[in-house]
C-alpha cells in the first residue's frame, strides 16, 4: 500500500484537524506517494526502533519526532540522526498524538484505571481531558493509592489536600496545565507536573497526581494496532524504551 493510503485511514480512525494547535501530528518524514512493505507502530522514534524494522516501511508513532523548526540538519544530533537513518532505509514515520489522545488514548487509560470501582463516571471532556465525577467524594491519598497500585510503581508523586475529590481531570502524558480549567476539589492525574505547576494548583485547592509519562501511554501500540485490524491492516508493534531508570 501507498503511505498516503494508510494516512487516510488513521484520518478516518482519528482525525488529524483534531490535534492541538502545538502539535506537529501527520507525516513527520517520507513520502506519500510511495509505497510501504510493512507497517510498524511504536510509541517512540529511537535509535532501537529505527534498526529494528525493515527498508521502505511505514512507521507510526505516538510522539513527534520533529516539534520544533529545523534551522540545521546536524546528523550527530538529535533528531536529525534519527531523521538521517530513517531517510537512508527509506522509512516514511507517521504520528498519531494529540489527536489520538482525544479520541483513543485518554479513554483507554481512564479506564486501565478501573475508576469506575471508585464510583467515578465519566462527565465530559475539556482542554484534551477526560471529565470523570463523583457523587461520593475520595480524598487524594486513596485515588493516588489505588492508580499506584493498578499500574505496578513503586512509586508515585501526588499532591496532598485536605478536601475530597468530587471530579477528575485525565490526560495522557503531559497537561499539568489542566489547573487552568479544574476548580476547588478536582484532581487532575496526568504527567510530567513542574514543581511550581503543582505549587499554583495546591493554593487553588486543586490536587496533582503525577502519574510517570511513558506508563501512561504505552497501551498506544496496542490499541492502534487493534484499530487498524479492522481495516485489515496487520502491524508489527515494536517496543519503545522508556528513557528513565529508577532506584
């Protein structure tokens, strides 16, 4: 199949003009009109991934490989030696983010989450978060206690107020800036929450539970892998690493 074929088809499973207006979802690298030998998903573009699948293949992923205007292509750096190897084995790299973050991933995480065994229910979306509410209030330290043991951690940050939660604001990865919309006894549970993020929220009766980044999005292969059979399309999921170490 051509790129562009398998482009329109994740733009049928989640539509590109639905990704923030930061985002650089779509084709990264590549070309449209030529054609793939096979389709690989992976959350991450890495130097492990890249070696991993074959020449003239199609890969997607979650994040971004190119964010920021390129003022130079220096091939010892990052990303441009990913972009140099991917350009060498002819590898178009597609990215499903932000866009698949409202339709697919923010759902399917809400709902590893078993947050229905605590009685919360989902009430909307918002800024790229999923709304869950309650009719009997949790505190913080119980929610925290449940997520830390529903995703295995050894550890987990999470801020400390003293009013109960009545509504959950859910985002994949990385939206600590959710307190700009969340109100006095909601709990926001996303990832990456700076120090003075979670400073301005605490004053504002606002709770963080920071939940690490690449466990809150590495159902993304699966998933879209499961979207695609659909259009009978077999991908192969190649593993991403995560970049942190813990002791």
């Amino acid at each position: 199949m051509k790129v562009l074929e398998i482009y329109n088809i994740l733009d049928s499973i989640s539509p590109f003009i639905m990704q923030a207006e930061w985002d650089n979802s779509g084709l990264n690298i590549g070309n449209m009109q030529i054609e793939c030998k096979q389709v690989y998903i992976a959350l991450e573009l890495d130097m492990q991934v890249v070696n991993a699948i074959e020449n003239e293949s199609l890969l997607i992923v979650h994040h971004p490989l190119i964010f920021k205007a390129l003022k130079t292509i220096q091939t010892d750096t990052y990303p441009a030696n990913l972009i140099e190897l991917c350009l060498q084995k002819k590898i178009s790299v597609i990215v499903m983010h932000t866009n698949f973050d409202k339709t697919h991933l923010n759902q399917a995480f809400a709902t590893k989450l078993c947050l229905e065994s605590l009685n919360f229910t989902p009430n909307g979306e918002k800024d790229f978060s999923l709304i869950y509410s309650t009719n009997t209030p949790l505190s913080t330290y119980s929610l925290a206690t449940h997520i830390k043991d529903i995703l295995g951690l050894d550890t987990l940050r999470y801020t400390q107020k003293d009013n109960m939660i009545h509504n959950l604001y859910i985002t994949c990865g990385s939206n600590a800036t959710a307190y700009k919309i969340a109100n006095k006894r909601d709990c926001i549970i996303t990832g990456d929450i700076k120090y003075h993020d979670a400073m301005i929220a605490a004053s504002e009766g606002i709770s963080f539970i920071d939940v690490p980044h690449f466990e809150s999005e590495c159902i993304f292969s699966d998933l879209l892998a499961k979207a695609l059979q659909k259009h009978h399309i077999q991908a192969i999921i190649t593993n991403s690493h995560n970049p942190f170490c813990y002791i």
